[in-house]
C-alpha cells in the first residue's frame, strides 16, 4: 500500500496518478474558509504564518474537540474544498503546500493553477469523522482558536492517514471530470429511455 | 403526565445515539452496498465508511464531524404529555448534548451568522408533531449536516409533466448536486400537498427504515423507478464513480390542487443518524433501534 510521508518531495507528487490510494504519515495542516483567509492575509504582508507549510498537506476539515490536559480531536471528516478553493491553492503558491486533501474537487481553473504549483488534490470520503481522529498521534499545535474550534488552524501528527484517492495528479488526470463526463452520458441515456420530453 | 425532566433525558440520550450510532437499516445498507460496488475506488471508500461507522459506535465517536442541525419528530398523546413540555425539553436537551456529546456548536443568526455555541436558537432545535390517542410519545432525533441539506430541491411542475417529469427533475437534480452531498444518499421524494407540504413530507420519509416500500401502491412503484434511475447514473460513492449512488429513495405522497405537481427532494447523505424511544404515560423508555 502506497504511503507518503511528510515533508513531500516534488519528485513524489510527480510519480502519483488519479486513481491511485496512499496513506499519509507525519504533519498534517487541518484548516477552513477562516483560517485560509488569514494565512494568506498573513502571507501577503510578508509575515510567517506560525506553521510552516512548505512540503506538507494542507486537510479541508474542522474538527470536533475537546481539551483534557492537552487537545484531543474526536472527530475529523473533510469539508467541501469548493467553498474557499481559490485560496487553498493560492495557498500551494505562496506557501509550498505539495497536497491538498478534501471532498468534492475543484473548479477547472482552480485546478491548473494547483498544477501549476506543483501539487496536487486527494479525495477523503465525506462524513468519515471518526477514522482520521483516530489517525491523529498527536495534537502539535492549535492557532487562532479566536475564529472557534472548527474554523481555527490545527497542526496534528498522523499515522496511516487515508485511503486518500488521488483525483487530480500533475498529468492532467481529474477523476471528478472523468466522472462528470460518463454521468453526462449516463443522464442523456436514462432519460432518452424514460420521459421524453422536457416539462 | 410526562415529567419535563425524562423528556430532557430521552432527548439527549437520543440525540447522543444519533451522532455516534447509525441505525441497524443504514448499517446494512451499507454493508449490501459495499458488496453490491463493482468499481475499485468506491469499494474503497465504502470500506473506509463502514470501519468509521464501526470505529465512531466502539468509541462513542460523532460518526461525522458535522453534527448537523437537530431534528425532533414527536407523535404525542395530548392526555399523557404536554407538547408544551416537550418544546421545552427539546431546548435543554440541545445545549445539554452539545456539552456532553460534544456536538459542534452550528447554530447562527442567518444573517449575522453569529454563533449562539449551543445549537440553539429562533426556529432550533426543529420540533414536528403528529398526535395519536393511544396512551405513548414516540420521539425520534434526526441530525442532518449541511451537505446534504443544502441540495434540497422543490419544483412545482406542470400536472402534465406525470411520472415522467418527476424522474427527470429527481435525476437532474442528483447530477448536479455531484458529490456534495455525500452519496451514497437516501432521497426522500415529497409528491404533491402545498408546496411546505411536499418539502414536509420528503423530509419526513427519511425517518422511514431503509428498504420499507412507501403507502401504497403508487409510491413503492415510482420508489423503484427512481431507485433505478438514480443508480444508473455511474455517480457513484462520493461522485467519484460507481454503481451505488443511492441506498434508497423514499416516496411520501398528498393529495394537490388539479393545477399543481408539487415534487420536493430531501437529500441525505450515507450518514443517516436518527434514533427513537417510545415512552408511556408511567414514564416507562423503551428505546429502538
């Protein structure tokens, strides 16, 4: 079973295909719309963002936790990526993110500038909270918890984390746009076959 | 009458049980889906789904991390309980589940979008009654994330539009909302009333367990042609492609205005949480799965 480990080399992003599953190991950047906004507001001043994102994975989630001496995450399915994905691969720019880890895709445009920063998406299966939780080694750091838990920057330690398809790799494979096609087929198909006419 | 406080208990036990425990229906579902998947990459995330469901039960673990909004579904006897009552339990029972679950506080102003931290607000927890004469409350939680809910769908076709029309509307409206809301879905299918009618009753069907036909005759048959329909699509699990987009589709029907098909889609995503209890006028729970 293929499995990644952080910090990410080029030369690994470059060998992976849509299609393909691994397994991350090691920092994981748990953030949302609030966070990524302010990263990059950040970013744009020319000030450090208090994680250093070069060659790691950036995961769209916000998670359930508590804090019992330290934090512990309960629950961490991902989020739609759509929703801020313009920012999620300025972020790839500007700050070195190799892998972008969410639900749902991105736009066309938004897909050929994360190739163009060299990085590429994965899939995590929506609503599955509580498997990446138990992923989770430990809680590295929490930041900003000011925008509340779930918006609020999280830097944890994996092991095992997946299965993570690939759905958009640096050759110009995207799996949403490969589905999207054959659904298209599929949908002229079915209804040629039942209703005839367009109500 | 139902003492205040054992509704408060009920609620929030359900309301636990609901985030970290699916219902016996959708666990199967979800096994013969996973048996049933031709294609690798929706076998592997079925995979993933079933070990989380099993992960999220052991360890008393919200199977997703978007708790959803709380639904309450009530079918009260007036003589043994006070719907008053009931209204008031459910409030408690929301803040008290959001400490004790935790459940993430996703309750805001609609238009401040100011978060009240408690899941409660104007119009939240959602609270629906039906009434029965025969001595029992039946209380039924159901938690429903955002991603699903936000693919809700109300069209009012033209009578003339038939059968035909409705599957057209229900397939178009499954492609387009792709893999947002994480299939493999449920769909509740609300045909005809007043438009909230429709809306109502689509919802409502959700609560129905997965597998049992609808009424009669004429909604278990438009159930399967949807069923049919839906899973020849190719969308698949999480709209990455494959043969399982729904694991049902669930047909409420009301009598319309000669004018009016009014056609209401609930969408709901493979984490379907809902869980009952049937109380009786003694205070006597009796949970169900």
């Amino acid at each position: 079973m293929a499995e990644l480990t952080t910090p990410i080399s080029e030369g690994e992003i470059e060998k992976l295909r849509a299609g393909d599953v691994v397994y991350l190991n090691g920092l994981l950047v748990v953030a949302r719309d609030k966070a990524h906004a302010r990263l990059l507001e950040l970013l744009s001043r020319g000030q450090p963002p208090p994680i250093e994102l070069k060659g790691l994975a950036v995961y769209h989630a916000g998670p359930v936790a508590v804090k019992v001496d330290g934090w512990r995450i309960l629950s961490m399915g991902p989020t739609t990526s759509s929703r801020f994905e313009a920012k999620a691969v300025e972020l790839a720019h500007k700050a070195g993110v190799r892998l972008i880890i969410g639900k749902g895709g991105l736009n066309p445009e938004a897909t050929s500038r994360l190739r163009q920063a060299k990085a590429i998406y994965a899939s995590y299966p929506g609503g599955v909270g509580a498997l990446p939780a138990k992923s989770v080694i430990k809680v590295v750091k929490v930041e900003w918890l000011d925008l509340g838990l779930p918006e609020a920057l999280w830097l944890v330690e994996v092991r095992r984390f997946g299965p993570l398809l690939i759905s958009v790799d640096l050759h110009g494979g995207d799996l949403y746009l490969e589905v999207k096609r054959k659904v298209e087929e599929n949908r002229l198909r079915i209804l040629g076959l039942g209703p005839r006419r367009q109500p | 009458m139902i003492e205040e406080s054992l509704l408060v208990d009920v609620v929030t036990r359900l309301i636990k049980r609901s985030a970290t425990t699916l219902p016996s229906d959708v666990k199967d579902a979800l096994k013969r889906a996973l048996d049933e998947e031709g294609e690798e990459l929706a076998k592997r995330q079925l995979e993933a789904i079933v070990e989380n469901v099993e992960v999220a039960e052991r360890e008393q673990l919200p199977v997703c991390q978007d708790t959803g909004l709380i639904c309450l579904y009530v079918d009260l006897d007036p003589s043994i309980c006070d719907p008053l009552a009931v209204e008031r339990a459910a409030v408690k029972a929301a803040r008290r589940a959001t400490q004790e679950v935790p459940l993430r506080p996703n309750v805001v102003h609609p238009l401040t979008r100011h978060n009240t931290g408690d899941n409660v607000g104007l119009g939240q927890p959602y609270v629906e009654y039906s009434f029965n004469r025969e001595g029992y409350v039946k209380l039924t939680v159901l938690l429903k994330g955002a991603g699903s809910e936000n693919m809700t769908k109300l069209s009012m076709l033209p009578p003339l539009a038939g059968l035909e029309g409705i599957v057209r509307f229900v397939v178009d409206s499954v492609v387009e909302a792709g893999g947002a809301p994480c299939p493999p879905l449920v769909l509740g299918v609300g045909v005809g009333g007043v438009a909230e009618e429709a809306l109502r009753l689509a919802k409502a069907s959700l609560l129905r367990p997965i597998g049992r036909r609808g009424g009669c005759e004429e909604a278990a048959k438009l159930e399967a042609l949807l069923l049919e329909a839906v899973n020849s699509t190719g969308l698949g699990c999480m709209g990455l492609g494959g043969r399982v987009t729904a694991l049902d589709v669930h047909v409420e029907l009301a009598y319309c205005h000669t004018a009016s098909l009014p056609v209401a889609i609930a969408f709901q995503c493979w984490a379907l949480r809902r869980a009952s209890a049937k109380l009786t006028s003694k205070g006597e729970v009796t949970w169900l799965s």
